[in-house]
C-alpha cells in the first residue's frame, strides 16, 4: 500500500510521518508540492511544519500548490458521500486541509499566545474514518502536540453539524491546549476519508521514541501509530 | 503607475490573540485610553496603469480568494489609490488616501 507524504518548502514532520507509515507496513512515497501528479497512491498525509513559511496565513500558499490541486480534486467535495482518496492533516496539514475547504473551521493562533508542546491527551471519538478505524470509540491516547496556531474555531452552525454527524475525531481531555472550540483535537469530512489532527501521531509510533503513556518516562506510548494501520488495512480490504 | 489597497480584519466574533496581546501592551505602557484593541492586516497591490472599475473588481476576487480567509475573517476595503507606496509620514488623522476612488 502506497501512502504519499508530501513535502512543501518548510514541511518539518515530513520524514517522521514517512517513517511512520514503514513502521505501519505501508511503502511511503514522497510527494513535492510541484508534483502535478501523485504517482498512484492510496491515501496521503499533509505533514506538520511551516509550508511557505506559514506566510499570509498557515497553510493559505499550501492550498494552491499544485500537489494540493490534484489532492482536492481526488479527495472530493467535503460533503460528498461516495469515498475519494484518504488524506490525513497533521497540525499544517490540518491548516491546509481547512485552507482548502476539505475540512470546515479555521485555525487560529492559540488563545493563550504561546507555543504549547507537551504529550497530550486525547479522546478518539470518531471511529469509523480511514483513518481512525483501529481505535476503540471513547479510547483515550497519549501523543505529543505542537503547535502556536492550533485553536480550531467555525462557527456553531458549522460544530452543531460536526458533533451531530459523528465527524469530531477526537477531543483533548486534561485542559484545552490551546483555545479550540469545544475542546476539538481532529474532525473529518462527511465520508471519513479525509481527517484533520493538530495532535501528532507520527511522533508516537515506536515505544522509546514516544511519548509517556503514564508519566513514568518510559517514552512508551504508540498510540499514534493506529493512525496509519487504520489507512493501510482500509486499503488491502477495498 | 496605480494601487489598490486591501484591508483584512478578523471577525468581531472570532478571537483575535493578537489584538488583546496588543491591548495589554498597550496598558502596561499607560496607554489607558484603549479598552480593545482588534489586528488586521493591509495588502498593497500594484497595477501597471489604471485602477479600472475591472482591476478593482479582480483586486477583490484576489480578496476573497487568497488575502482572506472567510471563515476567519472579513475583506473590509478594496480602495485605489494613486501615488507612492505608503510611506511612514504623519498623517493629521485624515485618510492617507485621500482620493480614494471607492
């Protein structure tokens, strides 16, 4: 199973998330953000970082990169019922997802000011996205989140829907990090093929490597990694 | 050579950090006159020739399309102006355009 990890000028998190998916058992391919093709992939992760800089807004010169042209196309309208191709947003990639209308919402800079970094905790509240299939609904995980820019905001209309239609992924549990409208951690388009995650699950895929899983600095948690076995088994069973 | 001004600000009903860190700076500083305090942002655009009633209309699809982010925030102005570049001279509290065409 191919899964593409795209790359745009001032990616970070870029080889974590291509590591990631070896370790899950998927091939990981390399997307540029020039790429006007994806080379035949089964799903893709937008990585976490500052793409052009975070210039205008996070993610705004992302969006009409011509990578992201293809995946808007592929991935479909937000609303679409049919599945289009999978794509996980991690913190940037979250913002670009949103900056493309993939996703609903904004984000915007924390509440607070400040960078937040710190091993989080998290409900997986959505279970039956691509992405997410291999959590128990209501499972509480531990994977660090980094961000300055990471308080989700849309308008009630827009989160009444969200939490109506089973789309809010997952919630931070332990104190918002981060000002997010009630307390929203990731949400998914209407098909669950395409998710947004400030959180970052690429960072908590192998045990020593991870974060604490109980504070006990065992570096144990890998609970990220499910992210990236969910896409893959959805992708040997279609 | 014309211009055309854009001015982006965040929705009165999203938070905005930036505006109450300036506040608060503002305080510290015994500006007390302030009670808020919101942070936008302005874009410039040049035009070689005339701001047309078309150039303006392009200027605010650019607006709407990449200067802004409608879930977050409102396009406010779309104006041309003539002349230079804005510089730093001091204003007298007038508009420093003064023959805005919109």
């Amino acid at each position: 199973v191919r899964i593409g990890i795209v790359t745009f000028p001032g990616s970070l998190d870029d080889t974590d998330a291509a590591r990631a998916v070896r370790i899950a058992g998927g091939e990981a391919v390399p997307l540029w953000h020039g790429d006007e093709s994806l080379h035949h992939v089964d799903g893709v992760v937008l990585p976490g970082g500052f793409s052009y800089g975070d210039y205008l807004r996070c993610g705004a010169i992302a969006r009409f990169s011509p990578v992201m042209r293809e995946i808007i196309r592929l991935a479909g309208p937000p609303t679409q019922q049919a599945p289009g191709l999978p794509v996980l947003g991690i913190c940037n990639g979250f913002q670009v997802l949103c900056e493309s209308h993939l996703l609903p919402g904004a984000l915007i800079r924390n509440d607070h000011r400040k960078f937040v970094c710190r091993d989080q905790r998290l409900r997986i509240e959505g279970t039956s996205t691509r992405w997410t299939s291999r959590y128990s609904a209501g499972e509480e995980v531990v994977i660090p989140l980094k961000n300055g820019e990471g308080g989700f905001v849309a308008d009630d209309v827009t989160l009444d829907a969200l939490e109506g239609e089973g789309r809010v992924v997952a919630r931070y549990l332990g104190g918002n990090p981060n000002g997010s409208y009630r307390d929203i951690a990731g949400i998914s388009n209407v098909s669950g093929t395409v998710v947004g995650l400030m959180p970052h699950p690429e960072h908590a895929v192998e045990s020593l490597f991870g974060p604490d899983h109980d504070g006990a600095g065992r570096a144990d948690s890998t609970d990220g990694l499910r992210f990236f076995t969910s896409v893959l088994e959805g992708a040997l069973a279609r | 050579m014309g211009r055309v001004v854009v001015d982006v600000m965040p929705k009165p009903e999203i938070l905005d950090p930036q505006g109450k860190a300036v506040v608060a700076a503002l305080a510290r500083l015994g500006f007390r006159e302030f009670a808020g305090a919101r942070q936008g942002k302005r874009f410039e655009l040049e035009v070689d020739g005339e701001v047309t009633a078309e150039v303006l209309e392009r200027a605010a699809e650019a607006a709407r399309t990449l200067l802004s982010n409608p879930v977050i925030e409102d396009v406010v102005r779309v104006t041309a102006v003539d002349g230079a570049p804005t510089d730093g001279a001091p204003t007298d509290g007038a508009p420093a355009a003064g023959n805005a065409q919109s």
